[in-house]
C-alpha cells in the first residue's frame, strides 16, 4: 500500500517529451480511471484490448457491460471508496463476451482529484492479466511440494512402517485373550493401525523416482474412462458435461498415471458441488504457443493440450490457494490432503504444468501436456 509523502509539493522532473499518456499506453496493464459515478473517463491502449474497445466508446459505456456485476471488482471499488487507498485481488476472473475468459489480477486504488461525491471519489482500476510466467513460478513451486514430499516419504515408510506392523501384531496377540471391553480396545489398534499404514502406502508412491514411461494417448479415452467410474461411484448424483475437441492430437502420457489425476480433480469436484444440481465439465482444446524453457533443459518445452476440469461449486477458499499442491493441506474431516500434491507430482512428471481459477459457481483445474508425435497404436484403448 503506497500513500503520497508529500501531496502539496511539486516534483520537477525533466520530462524530455515523455508525457504521462505515452507512459500509460506503454504499460502492459489495462488502466482505467473510473469517476466518482464510475464513468470511464481515461483508458490506456491495454484497456482497450482488453475490453475491445476504441478509447471514445468507454465515455458511452456503463462499467457493469465491461464487468459483471457480480464481481469481486466492484467490491474492490468499494473498500477503496470506503477508505482504503490501494487494495490488490489475484486471480479474477473475467468472462464477458468483450473479453472471453481471463484470470487477471486486480488493483485498484484512490485517485487524488480532490473530486468526492458522498464519499465517491474516483478511482484507478488496473487490471493485470496472469501470465504465463505467474504459470511457470506455480509449477516450480509445485516441483518444491513433490520434492519434499518424496524425501519424507521414504522417511516415513523406513520408520514407521516395521514398528507399525509390531504394534498390531501385539494387539492382534492381546485380543486373544482380551474380554469383550478390552477386545474393543485391541481393535482399535489394528484398525488405527492399518489406517496409519494406508496412508504412508499412499505416501510411498510419491517416493518411486523412476522415470515413468510414456507413450502416445487418447486423453479422450482416459477421461471417458474416469468419468465412467465416477459416474457409477463418488459421482452419481453429479451431471457431467463434455467438451471435446475432436481433432485433438495424441497426449504424450502414461495411462494408469493421467487416470489417476484426473481422477483425483474429478473427485475433489464431486466433493466441492452442492448435493442438487452439481455439474462438471471435461473440457478438451489444443492451445497454441504456449511453451516453457525448462531450468536444466535446452530449448523450449511446448505444452498444447489443455485438459480442463471445472465444476459450479463454492471455489477454492482464498487462504487455501498459496499451498493447495502441498502435501496434508485439506479442509475437509476425513481428507488426507494427498490428493492435489499426487496430482502436481504426476503432472510434473509427465512433464505438464497444472494450474486453476476459482471463483463461486466455478473453479477449474487446467492439466497443460505435452503432445505425442506419433499416432496412438491401433486397438489401444482404456
Ligand atoms: N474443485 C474444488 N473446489 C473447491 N475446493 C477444492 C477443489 N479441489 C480441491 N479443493 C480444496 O483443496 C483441498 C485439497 O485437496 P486434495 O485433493 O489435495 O485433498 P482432499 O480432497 O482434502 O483429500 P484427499 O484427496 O486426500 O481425499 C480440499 O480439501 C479442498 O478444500
Ligand atoms: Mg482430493
């Protein structure tokens, strides 16, 4: 947060022809500045690609057609027009039909007209669209989550697990000669005991460092595949909706592993959706120049096939999204939190980059892989 040290002063800067214009229109940001009845009474070049409109047509356009009115935005305009001189919002998603859908980061704060109305002062919204470096930092951190995660892991089994399996031997010992009470007690202790033991397996997979082997895939066909499980399982009372891309070109994947991730984000859906009227979709497209120079890699790594999941639940709570990729973060009562950081693992692995955006009423979790050259074989199915 940024106040003005000495708003009476003038500063005298040797301009050399540089007008405040020509520094606006050079920035990458949408700036916009909003008057005291939320006019748009000033838009820079990157506005105006942003909302595709020419710098004339915002004097004539309301802001709730360039934002909805339901947005987080307009809660932003407020606390600044409440007293609070710059507040930031990562993450919000635009979806209009001016701009198509963008996640982009928001920062709005007081400009200091002197013009105030009731209290509605004019304001400097900026909006930042997310890049595909914000993109990269994610996956890197989500390295760091997979990396810790498999050191403990080993850790874990090697320590745990003998002593474990001598725990419940005894209880199994002591019941035999347990009265009934006592007997529910030893059970106890198999039963806790075989939980712990769940969960470092579960762990365990996160330790197994070899290479995986890929090949050439259907995505289609995986995602049918967990669809059908989910549909006869965790997600009957879900409806499911499909958006494929036909044309797409095989993945560059491994089967059993791109199952289990997308397993993994259409359960976390399932869970996440009211119990009436939850929906999901699986989305399918082939994304254009997105690609990555990997650290400790030559070259460009190109990831074009996005595979999205997204469902109408509540979205992510925003103290959650910092860490979601790391091991043990969960909200719900019998959640492991395991499931997002196998997920980043795997996707890591594979050589793809996770990411997603949440808002109420839809997150999506976008899975970007990298393509196979060569055709799935003949009769290859899942
Ligand atoms: N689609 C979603 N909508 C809302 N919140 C989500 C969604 N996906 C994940 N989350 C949040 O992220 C947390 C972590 O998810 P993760 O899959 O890692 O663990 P979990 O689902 O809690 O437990 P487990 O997967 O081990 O059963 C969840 O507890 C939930 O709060
Ligand atoms: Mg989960």
């Amino acid at each position: 947060m940024s106040q003005p040290t000495a708003p009476n002063k003038t500063t005298s800067i040797k301009t050399g022809g540089v007008t405040p214009d020509l520094v606006l229109n050079a920035l990458s940001q949408a700036v916009l500045v909003l008057s005291h009845n939320d006019q748009v009474q000033f838009a820079n070049l990157a506005a105006e690609h942003l909302f595709s409109l020419s710098s004339g047509a915002f004097a004539r356009t309301p802001l709730t057609d360039l934002i909805p009115q339901d947005s987080p935005v307009f809660a932003l305009i407020d606390q600044v027009r409440g007293g609070v001189s710059t507040v930031t919002e990562h993450r919000i998603v635009l979806d209009t039909p001016r701009t198509g859908q963008r996640t982009v980061n928001v920062q709005v704060s007081e400009l200091l007209d002197g013009v105030a109305d009731h209290g509605h002062k004019s304001v400097i919204l900026s909006l930042q669209e997310r890049s595909i470096a914000d993109q990269i930092a994610h996956r890197l951190t989500h390295r760091d989550s997979a990396r810790s995660m498999s050191a403990m892991s080993s850790m874990l089994a090697h320590e745990v697990k003998n002593p474990l399996s001598g725990i419940r031997g005894a209880a199994q010992l002591l019941e035999q000669g347990a009265n009934d009470a006592d007997r529910e007690l030893t059970r106890l202790i198999q039963d806790e005991s075989d939980r712990i033991k769940d969960l470092i397996e579960r762990m365990e997979l996160f330790s197994e460092n070899a290479p995986l082997k890929t090949g050439p895939l259907n995505i289609h066909q995986v995602l049918d595949r967990v669809h059908k499980v989910a549909a006869h399982g965790f997600a009957k009372s879900v409806s499911f909706k499909k958006s494929y891309d036909p044309s797409l070109p095989p993945v560059l994947g491994h089967r059993d592993q791109l199952i289990q991730v997308f397993l993994n984000l259409v359960k976390n859906a399932a869970e996440a959706v009211a119990p009436h009227g939850g929906e999901i979709v699986l989305k399918t497209a082939y994304q254009h120049g997105i690609s990555f120079a990997m650290p400790g890699q030559k070259g460009h790594v190109h990831l074009p096939l996005a595979i999205t999941v997204q469902d109408n639940g509540p979205g992510i709570p925003d103290d959650l999204s910092e860490h979601l990729f790391d091991p043990f973060v969960t909200t719900k009562a019998n959640g492991s939190g395991l499931g997002l950081a196998m997920v980043a693992k795997i996707v890591d692995d594979l050589g793809g980059v996770i990411d997603f955006e949440t808002q109420s009423g839809r997150t999506s979790f976008r899975v970007l892989l990298p393509m196979s050259k060569d055709p799935v074989p003949e009769g290859q199915d899942v």
